[in-house]
C-alpha cells in the first residue's frame, strides 16, 4: 500500500469515456449519457502511452536481453515538470476562473513533487506497461492479425479509429498476457481444455506446460480479422438480450467482461462498482432527438418500420443474429480458444471478488459450469456467426450505421448505392438532413469550443474490415417511404 503523502493521481477510462456521446446543438456542446463516444481514441491512447514507453528504454543496451531504462529521456521529464510547476504550475489542471485555477496550482505541485520523488519507479511501470502491450498486441506485432487481404489494407492496431475499437482482438490479447500465470490456470478444472494431453504430469509442470503451450500457440489461435468497431449505446440495455454487436455474453457477464477487458488484470478490477450498472443501464433512457421533427410525416412513417423493420428484427430481446451480407470480421473474429481463454478471465475475477468478502451477483448461477460458461461468453458460431439487431432506442445519436461504423447517415443506410466510399468521422456537429453526424467534410481545428479536442479521421471504407456492404433493407422503398420512415426514427 502506498503511503497517503505519496500517492499521485493515476487516471484511466470509466465507463463513461465511451459511453457519453456529444452533439452540437445551437451552438453548445450538449452531453449524451449512455450514447456512443463517436470521438474517443482509445487506440490511440494505448499508441501514445506504448510509443512513450518505448522511448524511455535504451536501444543500444549492452545486454539485448535485458530492458535498460534511458535515464538521458528521464532527466529531461523531470527537467520539463520542474519548469512547468515553477513556471505555470495552472497548466497541469487548468481552470476557467482565477479561483480555479490556482486551485490547481496548488495542487498540482503537490503532484509533480511526489512524481518527481519517485520518477525512477513511475517510469519503470510505465515501461511495464509497455511489456504488456507488446503482449496484449501479440498478433499485430507480429503481424498476425491485421493483415491485408485481397488488396485491402489493414488497419492500423493504434488507429486513428475515432469512436471505434476493436476490443474483442486487444481482448483476446490477454489471454496471451496472462497463458503463462500460474495463478489464472490453477483455477481450472482438471478437465479443462487447456490441460488437454498434459492430463498425467503432476499439477505444477503441468500448470507451467499448459501455459507455454497457450502463449507460443497464440499465432494459431488468436484470430487474424481486424474486428474494429463502433462502440453501442448502452440505452434501455434490458431489450438487448444478449450483449455485444454477436450476442456473445449474456447480461449478467456484460459490465464485468467490459471492465475486465478495459483494466486487463482480474485482482485489479474493481467488481463492487460494477454491480449496480446493470440496473443502471436496463432503465437508462435515450436522449431525445434535438433537433425539429415533423410528426405529421413521422406519423406516414411509422407504420412502415413497424411492419418491416420492428416485427422483422428489431424488436426487444431478439436474441438471434443475422448474416446481412455486412463485414463479418467482428462476427467471426471470436475463436474457441479465445473465448475459454477470455471467459476463465471474468470467471477469475468474480471469484477473486467473491473469494474477498464481495457478493456474489457476478456469478451466473446458471446450475453448471458450462451453462455458466455460456453467460459468460456464448460458444462461438462459425459459418453461422452474425450481428444481433437491437431495438433502435436514440438511433440518431448512434451514427455512423452498421457495426463497424462504415455507414455515414440513416439516408445512406436506406440507400446503399449512395454510400461513400470514403468520409470524416469525429465531427460532433450534425447534418440534420440525413441523420448522422456531419461527415462530408472535417472541423476546423478553431470550429469548436476554445481548448476543446477535436479528434476526427477519414473513414475508408476498402481497409479490411470497413466495409460498407450489406443491409440494403429499405433500399426498395420510394424516396418519399424513405424519408418519412427517417422521420419516424429520429421520435425512437
């Protein structure tokens, strides 16, 4: 445990980061709980924190073998914190008033002292945090996993992919991080796949040998489709069913797999705030469309989702996917190896939590270890992979359209041989005639608000995995049909 006059602030992603959309409306910033972050670079952040990382460690180290720490680049971290603190202490914490702002001096000097108190430590976790990047980005490092196909090019691991990820490939990651943990395959049943041949050594080679086995073999089980998508609304999640855009979890593992993938090590994750944001997000309502609706043409379009759209498949607790003719790298991305692997990761983290005195809500309880197994990671489809179709609570805050985001506005998503081939994601400004936010064009870096990050990226629809094929439902309806059915779905 840290000493309380050392402890620094160490900040990561809540829940929130990806799940609060934003929007433009009259001229201010309005804030979405429970919607799509469609700006947040979380790709790009591991990018930045890797590549940091990578800088601080020497190249020319006497022994290859080992990871010597650059102490040149640490002298000039702490030579820019002591000349920021002294200088403009503010610019740590910021501030819109006086007040606040020497607030944060004030404490941001209390900060900088401890770090520079303990740089050489700080450092070194920041490499480790390097070490397990490399781990968790096993494949793309070794250039297994985006890779091109085709002649299309394969996407970038650190982005830009604003507003999307491809959380179930870093994921899949851990599993790599954590094969050789002892801790984590002494928790498996003897029977356990992973144990499969090693069966008669005794417990502790066997133990080492199965995760060996796991961690060499990552090539041939991790999967090689770049799966980057979207990130889902979280609104009225009790009509959901099953989670994620493949139904691949059921609700009781949903908010615990999201924090275990996020924080990455089970004895880390902080299960007890987790408990209440299935009941928070079941009942979490969308945020009305802002802008004008004509309800008189609402009212003509109504009928003709109903019929074609919410009876067919969008309709509460339609547990089944559907092949639509859309990109299935997401679908398909999920291996059984990597689902035992990822599913024995939440299982470790209930009961570590339970195993401390926690309650039990993270345990399926479902009466067997395999149908546990299946709420906490539903057994992978093969050819008969899909994507679920959810109810369309607040579908005009949730473009771009189709999983992987490839589609700009619900007018391109009715008419698919008008889709681009190419368009700007990040905008947070609307395009309140087609429904999506604006996408032909990117914001000037001084459009939005003074100091407010404007992250945007061009969308290419021809990289693997960034198709904008499939659902061509609608596309038979008349331009007046159409529209009107639009109408209707900015009310939802």
């Amino acid at each position: 445990m840290v000493p309380e006059d050392k402890r620094t602030d160490n900040v990561f992603f809540s829940c929130g980061a990806c799940h609060t959309g934003r929007v433009y409306v009259k001229d201010r910033i309005r804030h979405l709980i429970g919607a799509p972050n469609t700006e947040i670079e979380s790709s790009g952040y591991v990018g930045l924190l890797y590549g940091t990382a990578k800088k601080l460690i020497k190249v020319d180290s006497p022994d290859p073998g080992k990871i010597q720490v650059d102490f040149d680049q640490v002298s000039r971290i702490a030579a820019f914190l002591k000349n920021r603190i002294e200088t403009d202490p503010a610019w740590f914490y910021g501030g819109k008033t006086p007040e606040e702002r020497l607030a944060s001096a004030e404490y941001a000097k209390v900060q900088v002292t401890r770090v520079l108190g303990n740089l050489e430590e700080a450092v070194k976790f920041l490499i480790g945090l390097a070490k397990t990047t490399e781990l968790m980005y096993l494949a793309q490092a070794s250039n297994l996993m985006h890779t091109d196909k085709e002649g299309q090019k394969a996407p970038s691991a650190f982005g830009p992919t604003p507003g999307r990820m491809d959380a179930f490939g870093t994921a899949t990651g851990l599993v790599a991080v954590h094969a050789r943990r002892d801790s984590y395959l002494a928790r498996l049943p003897d029977d356990h796949p992973f144990f499969a041949g090693l069966e008669n050594l005794p417990r502790e080679e066997r133990l080492k040998k199965a995760g060996e086995r796991l961690f060499n073999t990552a090539n041939e089980w991790i999967s090689h489709l770049p799966g980057i998508s979207d990130i889902k609304s979280l609104w009225y999640s009790r009509d959901h069913g099953l989670a994620n855009w493949d139904a691949n979890q059921a609700a009781e593992a949903r908010v615990l797999a999201s924090g275990v993938s996020s924080g990455g090590d089970p004895s880390k994750v902080n299960v007890r705030i987790h408990e209440a944001m299935n009941p928070f997000i079941n009942d979490l309502p969308p945020s009305p469309y802002p802008f004008s609706v004509d309800l008189d043409l609402a009212a003509k379009g109504k009928p003709l989702f109903e019929q074609q759209c919410a009876s067919a498949c969008h309709y509460s607790q339609n547990k089944k996917v559907y092949n639509i003719g859309t990109d299935m790298n997401r679908a398909m991305q999920i291996t059984p190896t990597a689902r035992l692997g990822l599913l024995e990761l939440i299982r470790e983290t209930c009961e570590l939590y339970v195993e401390r005195g926690g309650s039990d809500w993270c345990r399926p309880k479902r009466g067997s270890r395999a149908a546990d197994d299946e709420a906490y990671f539903v057994t992978p489809r093969g050819e008969a992979s899909g994507y679920k179709p959810d109810v369309l609570h607040g579908i005009w805050a949730q473009a771009p359209y189709l999983h992987n985001g490839s589609v700009p506005t619900l007018w391109h998503l009715l008419r698919p041989a008008e889709r681009p081939v190419k368009f700007i994601r990040g905008n947070i400004k609307y395009d309140e005639e087609k429904i999506g936010f604006v996408w032909d064009k990117a914001p000037a870096l001084d459009e939005y608000s003074p100091g407010d990050a404007v992250h945007f990226a061009e969308h290419d629809t021809t990289v693997h995995g960034n198709s904008n094929v499939g659902h061509a439902y609608g596309s038979e309806w008349t331009d007046e049909q159409a529209w009107a059915v639009i109408e209707y779905m900015k009310t939802l």
